[in-house]
C-alpha cells in the first residue's frame, strides 16, 4: 500500500457534460496539459508540454512520442466542444468553441524538445477560477485507461459521486444522451454492437485498473435499450487509514448476469435461472473477499443476492439481508 498523491484535472461539470470526440492520445494529451493549471486562479497563459512527462505519464514508448503530440495537439485544434444550452424560450441550443487557439513546437537538442500551448478564451470559464460545479478527477487512474470512450465515463461517474454522496453511487442516462455527449450520433445504429465494442470494455478497463467498481444494468422501454443504470462505489472510501490499495488488474471483474427468460413465475425454468446468478455473484463475492477482505458487493448486487438465495440458500440470504439492514443504516442521517 502507498499513499495516493498525484495531480488532478479538474472540469467544470457543464465540460463534463458537453459533446466532443477525441482520440485515445488526444484525450491523454490534453488531460496531461489540463494537469499543469491551477483552476482556482486565472487563466496560466501558454503552457508547456513535453514530450517526456507524456511518455512518462501513461507509461508509452519514447519512440514517435514527439510525431503523436505534434499530431495530437493539431487534430484538437480542428474539434471544437459543443456547448448545448437553453435559450431564454427554453429551447435547446448548441455552442461550438475550441479547445486551443495556438501551438508552438521548439525541437532543440541541446535544451530539449516542447510544445506550447494556449487555451481559448472562450473555454477559459469552464477551467479556471472555478468556485462549484465542477469535477475534479485523479490524473494516475485515467491515466490508465486505453479509450477515449473509457475517459469520459470515467468523468461522468465521478462527477456524480462527488455531487451526490451517499458511499455507494447510481448513476441513470439514456442511450441518447451518451451518444450525444460522446459525439456518437449515428454510430452503432444496432445496441448490442454499442454495448459489445463501446460500453462493456470501457466498464472492464474501469473496474481493473481504476479506484472505482462499477456494474449497470440496461433499461429497457418498448422492449428496447432506452437507457443504462450504471451502480458503483469508490473503492479507496472503504479504507480508513488515509492508504489506498495498489491497483492492478488482479481486480476480479463482476460477471454479467443472466437476463429473466420470458417464463412463467415459479416455474422451474426461473428457479434454474435464479441459482445460476445466484451462484455467478456468491462466486464474485468470495473472489472480491480473497481480493480485499474488506470488499463488499454493491447495494444494487447484494440486493439481488438477496432476492436469488431466498429459496435456495437460507445461509447466504440471512447473511446478506443482514449485511443490507447494516449498510441501510449507515447511510440514514444521525
């Protein structure tokens, strides 16, 4: 165990919440230059990036880390953020504004290679002098991540911890607005392929190599994918002694459960689909216990566990509704 200190990017939540695409080094790039101002005060004016700190920040080859900035830092400044607001009519309205205005490349062998750069003034509101609303997220844990899509979840999540914390956390949107605020519009037309190469990898990367566990559920409306239910807890908030638990991917990774087949309640056919999730998350449990003696299956899980062992394991069901009743109580107000 180590203690955790490293830099922070921190956003307003109305940047949070805006639409733009990047790719995995544009994102990695500009979460390293957001690392190096003091969003309390003013804007810092140019700043500096060198292509060192990126190699080191996200543990990459030195090779053709000068050609991916200088390539990175170009390609942002043709994406601009799009900004939707409502208008003084309550209409919705967008605003696009860039993210830089200016890049400057010295390559000198003697006192060595940067790039300079300036944000837009019209970005500046949303990343200095910022009193509330905003996101401020840990810098080592993103910077593990290997998709742009996985960055930006990220950010949502903990955005709506640090907002509304209650120590386990559920966070509720559309498909519609993900894709939106993702700029994916018109992409994976067919949900499954969007939950196959989109969604399910980013919560796996998530899980194993960040602070957060996290699971979710698809919402379904006219038996179709409406929107996602993602349910998680900080797993550095369980720790009482100010040390964090070194990260790797001996993380075990929740299993997705089974859907309920379209069968009559009480049927056999249901009973065999509630013991096969029931044993997919008593398995999951002891595996987060061997993991960390202290993990703890999240609340929307451990009411399913309650749900699943009522008829089948009297032992594991007492065990869990009393877990429940314990955590419930911790929760209420004093």
């Amino acid at each position: 165990m180590s203690k955790c200190q490293t830099a922070t990017v921190v956003h307003s939540n109305k940047l949070i919440n805006a639409c733009y695409s990047l790719t995995l080094d544009e994102m990695r790039v500009l979460n390293l230059a957001l690392t190096k101002i003091d969003s309390r005060k003013k804007s810092s004016g140019a700043i500096d990036i060198l292509p060192e700190d990126f190699a080191n920040l996200y543990s990459l080859p030195k090779k053709n880390v000068w050609r991916n900035l200088e390539k990175s830092l170009s390609s942002i400044m043709k994406k601009p953020i799009v900004i939707y607001y409502t208008n003084g009519k309550g209409k919705l309205k967008k605003r696009e504004i860039p993210w830089i205005v200016f890049k400057d490349s010295y390559v000198d062998p003697k006192d060595g290679s940067k790039i300079t750069i300036s944000f837009s003034d019209h970005i500046l509101p949303y990343l200095f002098e910022l009193q509330k609303d905003f996101t401020s997220v840990n810098i080592e844990y993103v910077a593990r991540l290997n998709t742009s899509f996985s960055f930006r979840l990220y950010q949502w999540l903990v955005q709506e911890f640090q907002s509304n914390y209650n120590g386990s956390y559920n966070l509720l949107m559309t498909i519609e607005e993900i894709k939106r605020q993702a700029c994916l519009e018109g992409n994976y037309t067919l949900f499954k392929d969007f939950h196959r190469r989109v969604i399910k990898p980013a919560v796996k990367a998530i899980n194993h190599k960040t602070n957060l566990s996290v699971t979710y559920e698809i919402i379904l409306k006219s038996n179709k994918a409406h929107a996602i239910s993602f349910t998680y807890i900080d797993e550095h908030e369980r720790l009482s002694s100010g040390e964090v638990l070194e990260l790797g991917d001996q993380q075990p990774y929740r299993p997705r459960l089974l859907r309920r087949p379209k069968v009559t309640k009480g049927s056999h056919a249901e009973g065999e689909w509630q013991k096969t999730n029931l044993k997919l998350l008593r398995d999951y449990q002891t595996d987060l216990k061997t993991w960390d003696s202290t993990a703890k299956l999240t609340m929307a899980d451990l009411k399913k566990l309650i749900e699943y062992s009522r008829l089948f394991d009297s032992a594991t069901y007492d065990a869990a509704v009393k877990e429940l009743e314990e955590r419930q109580s911790k929760q209420k107000p004093s």
